[in-house]
C-alpha cells in the first residue's frame, strides 16, 4: 500500500481516523475529517509507541496491519484454521489465555495457525465440548469461565493441559480428491426450501475441508471449479490419472419430506464385491460426523454409484444431512456450521489413517 502521512487527505485517512478512535486515541477537534493533521499524526504516534512499531507517524504497511488486527476484538467474528490465517487482536486473546489455562500455543503472535488450533482443541476436548477448534460464543464462555476461575486464584480442578497429539499429522504426504457434488449450472442437486442450493454449500464445505487438509500438511486436487459442472466420468478420471490416496465427494441429501433428516456415508458396492477401504473410511467419516451433528445415524451404506466404482482408490460420497430440512437450511447460513461439518469429515480421514475406530 502505499504510504499515509500528515497532509495526506481522503477515504483512507478517514479509515486511519476512525479506527484509532475506536482505539480510544483522540483526535481532538481536527476529529475524524478526512485531513491526516497534526492531532492524526499524534495519535498515530501513540498508537505506534503503544504496538513497539518505529515510531514516525505514518502509516505505512506494517502500521496499517496493526491497526487492522487492533480493531478485532474476541468475539467479533468466528476463528478457526485456514489459510490466509486470521490474525489480530482477538487471536491474541485466545493465545494469552490458552498459555495461562496449560494449552501450549508456542509463540504468542496473533496468528490463528496449526498450533493454537490444536491447543483450542485439546482445550476444548478437556472441558467437554466438541473438539473442532472453531473459536465461537460456547467456546469464549468456557474461556472466560475458566479464565476468571484461575484469575481468582481459588484452587480448582482446572483441567490440565492436554499434551498435544503426535504432531505428525497422518494426512501429510496424501493427496486428496475433493469432488463437489453436482456443479449449478446446469446441476443444482437438492434446493432447500429457501434456496440453498446443494452444489453451492457443498463448494464451500470442500473447500474448508480441503484448506484444513493443506494445513496439515496434505495435498488437495479439486475435480471441478466453483460454479462448474463436470460430468461425473471425468471427475473420476481426474482422480485415477492423479493417482490420488482418497476421493471424497461431498453431497448434502435431500427429501420431498421437509421433515426428514439423518447422516449417511456411502462406499462402493455391488453384490458381493465391495470396497473395504472404502468402508473403513465411511466409517470413520460417519462416525464424526454424527458426534459433530448429533443427528439421526442413517448408517454407512453400499452403493455402487459412478463415482465410488470407478475410483481406483478409498472412495466416499457423504450426506451429512437433509438440505431440504428447513432446521439444517437455516444452518447452513452460519459459517460456523459449515466450518463444523469440513472439521467432522477432516477428522473422520484422519481417523482413518491413523487406523481409529
Ligand atoms: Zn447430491
């Protein structure tokens, strides 16, 4: 970006104005107008002084991030692992307060990366709640909780920090195929009652279980384009010319009855012939999947569609849920829940090649 200082006037000093005030730095009678004066400066000095930045009055860009990440604060928008990273002073939060609770998140940076979700989960996990290191509302509160039991100094029985799991992740070095179901246009698959299309959520739930896969470490091919449609031969070629370890294919179910719902995991079978890798990993899949929804168990089930017999390798088709569910529907606004679901289905595979279950 490029560099804003005194005599400097126009939107972006307004930006600059406004988020120092809301810093609490005052700006005194040249207030937020526009015009980078000598109070700006001032300010702006301060707040440098404040973040151990160089201290000249001018936004440059190291200035300008802080002032980005000094203006989040916890609970103002949902953290959890993906790339680019979050950062700001909302994950400074978390990590100061994870360091204190025994939750080791190494080095205190603001960055929401690897370790500190690691240490949201192992936090998480001690406290009972479901392990998806998603920093939300119920998260924060057990924080908070816990945070002013030990600020208290009265002796409780805190739980100790979680030692980390082995580091190694087991997904790293694999490559993974991520097959959005359907593709709109032309193929919508199943439409909710208020418009949610399938091949949409599954776009964004792939994609968020594809960047937890890059993050630990594992290779991740996509067999179609947001907004794309493939047909279904060629997305299984894809995978077999890749020589990919997994396909996974994400669908969400649908009914003509609004009030059925329920998670199923297929894999390939056809009479007798089944695939028992495939199965293994349906397994796993569902098996988290329905810890993470508390929803009704539809079971694995065997299947032989196109794409889970003709992959050369483990291969599964999930339904997490009924789209056409007015309930999930309205789920699958929240980004939380989307996030929940890519979080279940990663730990489902991790599970599976660790040998789990
Ligand atoms: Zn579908």
């Amino acid at each position: 970006m490029e560099t804003i200082k005194k005599g400097n006037r126009g939107k972006e000093v307004i930006d600059i104005q406004s988020r120092l005030t809301a810093l609490g730095f005052k700006l005194g009678r040249e207030g937020v107008d526009g015009v980078f004066g000598p109070a700006t400066e001032k300010a702006v000095k301060e707040f440098q002084k404040k973040r151990k930045l160089f201290v000249d009055g001018i936004v440059g860009e190291e200035t300008w991030r802080e002032l980005v990440d000094a203006n989040y604060t916890l609970g103002d928008r949902l953290l959890y692992l993906k790339v680019p990273f979050f950062r700001g002073d909302d994950v400074v939060q978390i990590q100061k307060w994870l360091n204190v609770l025994g939750f080791n998140v190494g080095e205190i940076d603001g960055v929401f990366g690897v370790n500190t979700e690691k240490a949201v989960r192992s936090f998480q996990k001690s406290t009972g709640l479901h392990s998806d290191g998603i920093v939300g509302p119920t998260t924060i509160k057990a924080l908070e909780n816990l945070k002013s039991v030990v600020d208290s100094n009265i002796k409780s029985d805190f739980p100790e920090g979680v030692s980390a799991r082995e580091s190694s992740s087991s997904v790293a070095g694999k490559r993974i195929v991520v097959d959005f179901g359907h593709g709109y246009p032309p193929d919508p698959g199943a439409v909710g009652s208020a418009g949610l299309k399938e091949s949409e959520m599954c776009e964004d739930i792939g994609l968020r279980f594809g960047n937890l896969i890059q993050l630990s470490g594992g290779e991740v091919c996509y067999v179609r384009n947001i907004g794309d449609f493939v047909e279904l031969t060629e997305r299984v070629k894809t995978a077999n010319d890749l020589k990919a370890n997994l396909f996974v294919s994400f669908h969400l179910n649908g009914s003509a009855d609004p009030v059925v719902d329920g998670t199923s995991v297929y894999y390939f079978k056809r009479n007798k012939n089944f695939s028992a890798e495939g199965k293994k990993l349906a397994a796993s899949v569902q098996r988290r999947l329905l810890e993470a929804l508390g929803s009704e168990d539809r079971g694995i089930q065997g299947a032989d569609f196109l794409v889970l017999k003709l992959t050369k390798m483990a291969a599964i088709l999930i339904e997490p849920f009924f789209i056409t569910n007015p309930e999930r529907e309205r789920a699958l606004r929240k980004e939380d829940f989307r996030q929940k679901i890519a979080v279940a289905v990663f730990d489902g595979v991790q599970d599976y090649f660790t040998g789990v279950l």
